[in-house]
C-alpha cells in the first residue's frame, strides 16, 4: 500500500539549523528537498567542506580494501611458508559471521566523532605500511631483474671489474646469440692479436670474453655489433654469482620486512569497525551538507521543504515544536502533478517481496497500485512450481531460518534470505503434490504414492505439468490485465479501461464458454476428475456473445479519436494484442521447463549413484555418498538461482507489462543512508 505523502516547509534562525537536523535525524520522518526558488535569499555552497569529507572517506575506502588484501596475502603467505619448510604466523583478528551493519543507537553513533584523531592516525599507518611495502614490492622487483640479466654470466668465475682495457689491449665481455657464435668464432680466429673463451649461458644465449689488441679492435667489435652482441655494462668488484647472492639475501631481508608489515596491517583489522563507522559518520556529515545546500537562506535565517508520510504529521509537529520556539513550519498539500516520494506500507509477509518489485522500479503515487500483494502471492507460486521438491523445500526453509537467526539483520535487511525461505514452502508444497523428494521413485501404493497428484516425470504427468504451467500463466496474465482496468476506471478512464483491458475479459470470458466442453475435459485431466456435463445448444452462443462485446469494446473504446473511421481502424490494429497475449502465456512454458529440469538433475544423480553402489561392493556406497552430496547440492543451487531470476522475469515482462509502469523513488528520510551502520533512533 502507498503511504500519501505531504510536504513540510520550516522557517528558522541559522541558530537552529544544527538542532532541527539533528532531530530530524533521529526522527526520520522528511526527506529534505531543494526548497523553492525565494526572492531575497541564496543557495549555500559547501562543495569545499564536501570535498574534505570525501577525502577522509577515501582514506576509509582505502584501509577497507588495503585490510582485505592483507587479510588475503596474510593466507598465502602461510601456505608458501609451509611449502617452503619455513614458517610464518599471524594472528587472525575474527569478526562475527554475519557483522556487515551493527545497530547502534544515536548517541553512541554519535560517539565516534570523539575518536576522530585517533581512527584517521590508524588509516595513516596502514597508509605508511602500503608505502613501505611498495618500496618494498619495487625494491624486490628491481633485484630480481638483477638477477636474471647476471644469471647468463653465472659460469663466468672472474669479478666484472677485471674485465677492463689495458694501454694496448682492449677487453671485452659480453653476450650473443647461440646461433651467432659460428660466425663470431670464425671472425675471432681470423683476427691477429686476439684470445678469447665462450661461456655456456642460457637455452639461447652464450658468454664471451675477449682479449684483443687495441689496433685490431675496432674492426672486430664492429663485428660483434653486426652479430647483435651485447656489451655487459657490469664493472662490480664481484663475479655474477656472488652478486645473485648478494641480491638474494637483499630480496629476503625485504620479504622478511614485508612480511612484518603484513602483520601489522593485519592487526589493524580489530579497528575495522570503528572505520566503518567513522565512515558512516562522515557520509552522513556530507548528506547534512548537502541538505544545507538545499535550503533557501539569508543571512540570519533558512528556509527548509522536505516530504513526509500524512500519517506521521503529529510526531512530525512535536519533533519541530523540541527543536525551538522560534522555530516555524507549514504543512501543505502536495500541488497538482508533484512526483512523491514512494513509502510502501506492507505486512511483515509481503515485505520481503518488496524488494522484487523494487528491482524493477518503485510505484510512482498517482501514477501505479503497488502491485506487491500480487507479486508476493505469484512469485511464491511459480517459485515452488519451478524447483518442485518437497526435499529441497525443507532445505531452504530450515536453512533459510537458521541463516536469518544467525544474521540477525538490521531492520530492513535480509529480506533476501526470508523471500527464499519463503519460497523454500512453497516449493515443498509443490514437491509434496508431486511425490518428489530428492527425486526418489516413491514406492506404489505407499503413503506418500497415494497423496501424489501427479508425477511430471510420467508420460501424463508432463503433458499435465504443461497445461497447468498454461492455466496458471493464463490467470496471471489475466490478473495484470484486470488491474490495469480497476486502476483505468479510479482513475476516471472508464472508456480506455473497457478498450484496453476488460475489452480482453469478456473475450477470454466468451473463449472459455464456447470451448466449456474442451475447458471440462482438461479440468478433468488436471484433477484425475470425472465431470460429465451436458452443455445447452445456446451456450456457445452466448460464448460468441461475450466474444462479439470484447471485439466490439476494442473496436470502439481503444483508442479516442474522433473521426469514426480512424477510431475503427485503429481498433482493428489493437486486435493484434491478442497474439501479444498469446504468446505471452506460452512463455510460461519456462515454469514446466524448469521444473522437470530439477527433477531430471535430481534424477540422473541418483541413478549414477545407484551405478556405483551396484558396481563398487562397500566403496561404492562411499563413492555414491559422495555423489550424492555433490550433485544434489549442485542441483538445489543452480535451479534455485533459475527460479529466482526466471520468476522475476515472469513479474517483469509478462505481468507488470500489462499494467505497470514504474518510475517512481523510494522515500529516503534525511539520516537514514548509512552503509555498515544502522542507528536505531528509539534507544
């Protein structure tokens, strides 16, 4: 149901300012609006205060992600430890499981503010440590690039600096190509004056060294150009091995320092919750600016607007009348065509369906209906119908309220984890009519055989599984059609919800009455009844009555214009609707579809495990086990998802497309858009 909604305007000393948003804070009773343009006042600007602020949340953002990749490299720093016979421990700092939002009341929220220095002083040494293990990380990289350019001298045994020219010689060391040191040798032997010696290197490269008269020199190491060798650049009082050592004792002095870092860092996750509150703190700081930012001002007073749910108007009046006395505000009417904010007001059952038709877009007030109540009593219909396992309906259920006992959630969270739960019932409805349980072949004549409604797996079960997945297409179909009429005529648009809407009711009314005997027969098959009914001669023509209204209604009332021929012709065009509708209810074939996909998986896992139980004496039931285990959890997850996504795809474009538009904004009180924080106001 949607709340109405009101607008508030409150007119105050720049005095007040502070205290009526900090009780509008608490109250969480008015969404704060740019107020309306003023003659003789201003905006304020507080871009640059903003900026600040969102500075210091990026410094939050910061340590959030730097704590987690810690937390992460912390791990795999224990397992290479282990694989490298060394050892490395840190003391993992353990939040509770389910600690994402944590409620707190407004004076404690309030609280951290105090903590301010000290929190930012804790960012900034993570900053400090991140640096460090940069220089760290750049240090380490730049030793072993060292190393891999001197591994190719590592057989060269003399010091680099000893390779250096004489007043008559001059020396060369240096590196070529396998495939090139033919060609040099032959060049080397063929120069007077010349000694030298070839190093093995690596796969594709070879050392040499060379000593050669000055005169002959130049000749030859244009040589060496040509054949791409390369010049080593080393003048070390050290040999290459001794310089890999030596770079090897560097890159572990800084993977020791590293690793200390990383235990400092990590230590800091015990502060985790105080930076996700110090960051709610700050975001709220920024929505206080930007409330400012919106209000009309001069120099000595403000002018506020913001929008309020009707019925909260007397706890909104004693909120205003605690700040100040000077304090003075007007109620008023929303005007003419102003969008509303969205508040839906729903039970505490249709509440986690609230979110699917959230998904698609929030009702817009004057605009929609909420169309939850129907969303909620579909969506746990087709859900079960699609996973269909009386078996996995108990997991989900039981599963889902021990997850949600867990989670303890902020109120208005985890209403994702109560809609599957939900629908786990549902699915254990639809799995108990259908003598499915874990996919097993229930035993004839047993209890649960007798209870059985169908088998969808059975020759006739399917074909009855697909003409109710039809039937049940059908209604839904015709339930957003019908709606859209109801909402037409409250909206005085009698005329467009007869051509538009109940136009396709008395056709599918004249449809079922022409066709009784067939609609008697498969009513007859999906229920194993035996209903003999002998049908008037007249009735079909009263089917074709209801149908002839339908048509006509088209023909006349779907769309207004005025010169009959066009109106008449324009009618005609929407008779093609029918084949839209149409092939709408065959895109329910998804709910048979899916169905027997789960109890196909479920199925297939069972026999193969029945294969090696048969195959494998006593390991074989190990194996099945195992199996079993696997594949029906497989199967509950992945056709779990299924349902979720192709039931929201039923609400979306099958049904809210018959009446729905959407386009509206949730109501979002001043104070209430925090991320890891959930203040409760009435502690």
């Amino acid at each position: 149901m949607l709340a109405d909604m009101k607008k508030v305007m409150v007119i105050g000393h720049r005095s007040d300012r502070h205290a009526l948003l900090r009780e509008l804070h608490k109250s969480r009773l008015v969404e704060i609006i740019k107020t309306r343009p003023i003659d003789d006042t201003i905006r304020l600007d507080n871009t640059e205060k903003m900026s600040k602020f969102q500075e210091k949340i990026n410094k939050l953002q910061f340590a959030f992600k730097f704590l987690k990749d810690c937390h992460i490299a912390a791990k795999k720093a224990v397992v290479d430890a282990k694989k490298n016979g060394t050892t490395y421990e840190y003391k993992q700092i353990k939040e509770p499981m389910f600690s994402n939002v944590k409620v707190m009341s407004y004076d404690e929220f309030m609280d951290i503010s105090t903590r301010e220095v000290e929190i930012l002083a804790l960012v900034a040494d993570l900053e400090d440590i991140n640096q460090k293990m940069i220089s760290l990380a750049a240090e380490k990289n730049k030793l072993e690039t060292e190393n891999k350019a001197l591994a190719v001298y590592s057989n060269v045994k003399a010091p680099f600096s000893s390779f250096k020219d004489t007043n008559k010689v001059a020396i060369y060391l240096g590196t070529i190509d396998n495939l090139n040191v033919d060609a040099l040798k032959e060049e080397l032997n063929a120069t007077d004056g010349c000694e030298y010696e070839i190093f093995e290197g690596d796969l594709k490269t070879s050392v040499v060294a060379i000593a050669v008269l000055k005169e002959n020199s130049e000749k030859l190491f244009a040589k060496l150009h040509e054949l791409e060798s390369d010049r080593c650049q080393n003048n070390a009082d050290k040999n290459a091995s001794e310089l890999i050592e030596a770079n090897n004792n560097r890159i572990n002095e800084a993977e020791t320092a590293r690793l200390d870092l990383l235990t400092q860092a990590v230590e800091k996750q015990k502060f985790i919750r105080d930076f996700k509150t110090l960051y709610d703190y700050y975001s709220l700081r920024v929505q206080r600016l930007e409330a400012v930012d919106c209000f009309a001002a001069t120099e000595r007073a403000f002018v506020l607007e913001g929008w309020y749910p009707a019925k909260e108007e007397k706890k909104l009046k004693e909120t205003l009348d605690g700040v100040s006395d000077t304090l003075i505000y007007e109620f008023m009417e929303p005007e003419e065509g102003a969008i509303q904010p969205t508040l839906v007001k729903q039970s505490r059952f249709f509440d986690p369906f609230q979110g699917v038709t959230n998904m698609y877009a929030p009702p817009l007030k004057g605009t929609d209906i909420d169309p939850t109540i129907f969303v909620a009593f579909f969506y746990f219909l087709f859900f079960g119908l699609m996973l269909a396992d009386a078996a996995y309906g108990l997991i989900l259920m039981i599963g889902g309220l021990i997850l949600y006992r867990l989670m303890r959630p902020a109120p208005g969270r985890g209403n994702l984890v109560l809609l599957i739960t939900m629908c786990g019932l549902s699915t254990f409805i639809w799995g108990f009519l259908f003598g499915s349980w874990f996919a097993i072949d229930i035993p004839a004549g047993s209890f649960l055989d007798k209870i059985t409604w169908f088998k969808p797996l059975d020759a006739d079960g399917a074909m009855m599984m697909l003409i109710l997945s039809y039937l049940l297409g059908f209604i839904h179909i015709l339930t957003g059609i019908i709606i859209n009429g109801v909402h037409l005529c409250k909206q005085k648009q009698v005329m467009a919800a007869f051509g538009q809407s109940f136009s396709w009711v008395f056709v599918f009314i004249g449809l079922i009455i022409f066709a009784f005997n067939m609609v008697v027969s498969l009513i007859n098959m999906l229920f194993r009844t035996s209903i003999e009914v002998t049908t008037p001669g007249w009735l079909k023509y009263v089917g074709i009555a209801f149908i002839g209204l339908g048509v006509l209604c088209i023909l006349i009332f779907s769309n207004n214009k005025k010169n009959p021929l066009k109106r008449l012709f324009g009618g005609v065009a929407k008779l093609y609707d029918g084949v839209s509708i149409l092939s709408d209810i065959l895109s329910y074939s998804r709910l048979f579809g899916l169905g027997l996909a789960s109890a196909v998986v479920g199925m297939v896992v069972n026999q193969v495990a029945m294969v090696f139980i048969n195959m494998i004496p006593y390991v074989g039931y190990v194996v099945a086990v195992v199996i079993l285990l696997v594949g029906h959890v497989f199967n509950l997850a992945i056709n779990t998802l299924g349902a979720y996504i192709h039931d929201c795809r039923l609400q979306y474009i099958e049904f809210f497309g018959k009446f729905y538009t959407g386009g509206g904004h949730l109501f979002v009180p001043y104070g209430s858009k925090t991320k890891y924080t959930y203040i409760d106001t009435t502690k």
